[in-house]
C-alpha cells in the first residue's frame, strides 16, 4: 500500500511522514504540501526540508483562493493580529465554545477532501495527517478532534468507494507525547517550522511556538529550532 502525508512542515505532520516512511517505506510514501494564503512561506520551505531529508516524493496544492473571505489572523489579507499567549489563555476568552482566532476556516476538511481525490488518483490507500488533542482542546481547532476525525474517516472510505481511508496517530496524544513519539523516531525537528510568523527565528510569542518549545521541554530537551 502506498500512503500520503499532509505535510506543512511543522512538528506534528513531520511526526506523521516519519511514521508513514518506517511502515510503508519511503518509495510507497507521497507527502502533499498546501498552500493555503498563509502569511509566509516558511513552512512549505521546511516541508521541503523534511520531504528532501525522507527522500519522499513531494506534491504541491494551492488552496488559497478558497479562503480568501475569511479573515483569520494566519493569512495574508487578515486585518487581525496573531495572538502572542498561549492556546490556554486563548481557550479561556473564548469560553471554550469557539475556535481561535488562528482557526482557518474547516481547512483540514478541505485537505483531506482533496487529499482523498489525490490519493485515489495516485494509488494511496490512507492518509495521514497531524491533528493532536492540544489543537481540539476547548473547540479551538474543531477539526483537530476526534469526533471529526471519524467522520472525515469515514465519509472519505465511503466516498472512495472504500479505497481510501485517513489515519490520524496522535488524535488522542498531546504535543508532549507527539515529541517523544518523534525523538524516538530519531525525526530531524531542527529542520521543522511552527511559528505563524516568517522571521528567520520563531517569534517565541504565538501560540503554537509557547505550546512547542513546552512540548520539548516537557521531554528533557530544549527546541532544536531555538538553536
């Protein structure tokens, strides 16, 4: 069987492509990067990285067009700020009954939907993404959590004519534990991105580089990309 990875490059998904290599072997593993508007282009630049380092073959999607109404802080058109406080304090104004304001509009259904047709069309019998249980935490990232992940699951086997079905490893795992996943798999972080903004060093103010660099401290070792 082969597998497809959705690789943006960041800690979770470079997790998943590792996996997906040490089962199915690097020939039988296709890593799919999207674009989707955001701000900067340092994460398809590490996606590179990790897809060069894993010697897979790499594909390329723009979905950016589709969210060009939307005014998330992660895109280029938005007129709002990026957060600088952690997931935790971002949960809490939002009550927890709402997405973040970082959320892109249902974008992991539009992944893996065309993920799916992609896969299909390259003989990819499952696909692997990075959601974890941080990023569902408190709805801020609803399609990020498990009960998407199985409808997804199995609207995508259907839909495929049950040829195609996605596999998401750490759904039920946090950072922390994805980070111990990857160091045992020995996965090169220091060529990984995570920050939503494009300085040359992560900004070590939004969310997603608080809750990383915890996610590595909590395993004994400092951010390989704060190096």
């Amino acid at each position: 069987m082969k597998a497809m990875v959705l690789s943006s490059g960041g800690v979770d998904s470079t997790t998943a492509l590792a996996m997906a290599v040490k089962k199915y072997g690097r020939e039988n593993v296709i890593a799919l990067s999207v674009s989707y508007g955001q701000k900067h282009d340092k994460e398809i630049e590490s996606a590179k990285k990790t897809a060069a380092y894993y010697g897979v073959e790499q594909l390329f999607l723009d979905l950016s067009k589709i969210f060009e109404h939307s005014n998330c802080s992660l895109l280029k058109q938005s007129t709002e700020e990026i957060p600088e406080e952690d997931y935790a304090k971002q949960i809490e104004k939002t009550k927890g009954d709402k997405p973040v304001s970082t959320y892109v509009p249902f974008r992991n259904g539009l992944f893996l939907s065309s993920a799916a047709s992609i896969a299909l069309s390259r003989d990819c019998g499952v696909i692997y993404y990075g959601a974890h249980a941080d990023d569902a935490a408190g709805s801020a990232y609803p399609d990020c959590s498990p009960v998407f992940n199985n409808a997804m699951n199995e609207a995508i086997w259907e839909g495929s004519g049950h040829q195609v079905k996605i596999e998401a490893p750490f759904v039920n795992m946090n950072k922390a534990d994805v980070v111990k996943l990857g160091l045992e798999l020995e996965v090169p972080y220091e060529l990984t991105w995570s920050c939503y903004e494009g300085g040359e060093k992560p900004c070590g103010k939004c969310g997603t580089c608080i809750d990383r660099a915890a996610a590595f401290r909590a395993n004994g070792i400092e951010d390989p990309a704060l190096k």
